[in-house]
C-alpha cells in the first residue's frame, strides 16, 4: 500500500528539515484496516487533517491484498468503523452524516450501489459488530429505555427539518444535560 503524500511532498522527503506544522496537512492516517473475509480485499479508514474545519475528514477506502492502486468508497468525510459481513459482499460503517453518527450499509463488488442507513438512533451509534450469520448487526448507544421503547415497536424519530432545527435540537439536549448534570443548590437550614 502506497503512502498517500502529494507529488510536492515527495521531494520534500528526501531533505532533512524540522516538522512544521503545514506538513501535517499534507499526511493521512490509515485507521481501522480490516481484512475481507476472503482475504482479497483490504477496507480501511483513510484520514487526514483539515485546517479550515480544525478536524480530521475520513473516508473509506478499499485496496486489494495483492496490491493496486487504493480506491475511495465514501465521501462524506465523516465515515470510520468499516466492518465486512461473514460474506464479504456488504460493509457496514458509522457515518456522521446528519446530526448523530448512524450505521450505513454499502454493497461491495459488482453492481456496486449506494451507501444507506440502516440505524436512526437519537443518540447515535458508538460502535457495531455483525453477527456470525451476517442477518443483524448489534451496535452499542446512549439511548434510554424509553428511546429503545419507542425504537422498539417501530416509532421513527423526527427528522430534523434543516440546519437550524439541526442547530436549536443540539441546543435544547446541550441544555437538558447541562441541567441534569447541574448540583441542586443545598441550603442549611439553622
């Protein structure tokens, strides 16, 4: 696998120089490698700093083991976890896309297809692991019983309508926790 500098870096690499910060700019981690089940293919989480966010974009990647050019799978910028089924023809990841990290599904090999959500969770999903058999995937959240509840028998969640329903949602739970994570003022009485 080919380490992802820009053609300009490449010279750079032969000079001794100190590290400065514009050169992280230019480098990208490789996170969360995971073998197909056949052994054929490589899918992995390409990430690399962004200076006018002030946070990592990562996308999906997958190469194959016996080498080749990487190719990119996501575009979001806000995909990691890559995990294959027992089969090896789907991957399920976490995606950031809307106001919470969800699961999304995406077919591998040909015809290919589109990346969809499978989870819409309030709270969001933190990590996940298909089952031996490949017909359900557990993931970990910070739901309550009453969202479980409510995802339970079938209720689905509001979406948010815009950016700024996105926006006072965020604000109204940043609230709410604060509040309930506030002491309770104690007053002695004498």
């Amino acid at each position: 696998m080919k380490l992802f500098l820009k053609d300009e870096d490449k010279a750079l690499s032969t000079k001794k120089r100190s590290i400065t910060v514009d050169d992280l700019y230019n480098y990208a981690l490789v996170e969360s490698p995971r073998i197909s089940p056949d052994g054929s293919w490589i899918v992995f989480v390409r990430a690399q700093a962004d200076r006018f966010s002030n946070k990592y974009k990562r996308n999906i990647w997958l190469v194959s083991t016996s080498g080749g050019e990487p190719t990119q799978l996501t575009r979001s910028d806000n995909d990691y976890s890559p995990r294959w089924s027992p089969d090896g023809k789907t991957l399920a990841f976490i995606s950031a896309r809307g106001d919470s990290p969800q699961i999304y599904a995406l077919p591998i090999g040909f015809p290919g297809g589109e990346a969809r959500a499978i989870t819409a969770v309030a709270k969001g999903v933190a990590e996940l692991s298909w089952s031996p058999d490949g017909h359900q995937i557990a993931f970990t959240s910070a739901s309550n019983s009453a969202e479980r509840a409510r995802e339970d028998s079938g209720e689905t969640p509001d979406y948010p309508l815009d950016e700024l329903d996105i926006q006072q949602r965020k604000a109204r739970d940043d609230h709410d926790e604060k509040k309930r994570l506030d002491p309770y003022p104690m007053r002695q009485i004498p």
